[in-house]
C-alpha cells in the first residue's frame, strides 16, 4: 500500500488511466472485427464507413497515448490494404 499522500493518488490516477485505455483498446477490437466481417461478406459501403471509424478511433487512442503512434499506423495501414484487396 502507498504510504505518502502522492503515492494514494497517483493509484487512483492509475486505475482510472488503466480503465480508460482498456475501454479504447476493447472498442479497437471490436471495431477492427467488423470491419474485417464487413469486408468477408462483401460488403464495401459498410466496410468504408467502419475504415473510417476505425482510423479516426485509431489516431484518437494514439493521441491520448494508448497505444503507440507506430501501432495506430500499421493498423491503418492494414485496414487500407484490407479493403483494396476486395
């Protein structure tokens, strides 16, 4: 347990961060399956829309901090590469 004053705040501080960023990275997950789903089934407005999604949730979590600016690239990267190739 922390003794200091800071120390019990920089917990807090940390779960909450922790909660957040779990949150974004589940939210890429999800986003990131339908996506690939979309574009399995064909289905090109969709699979668009959600590129879109996904690369704007993408450079948001990047910005906060995240995931890495690298991560957020290549996975957009892939994305883009995902719908040309159908």
């Amino acid at each position: 347990m922390a003794h200091t004053k800071s120390a019990v705040k920089r917990l807090g501080t940390s779960k909450k961060a922790n909660l957040r960023n779990r949150a974004r990275i589940s939210e890429l997950k999800t986003i990131e399956k339908k996506l690939r789903a979309a574009v399995e089934a064909g289905e090109t407005a969709a699979a668009a829309e959600l590129a879109k999604k996904f690369c704007s949730r993408l450079d948001k979590a990047a910005k906060a901090g995240t995931i890495h600016a690298n991560r957020a690239a290549n996975k957009k990267s892939q994305a883009d590469k995902l719908l040309a190739a159908k």
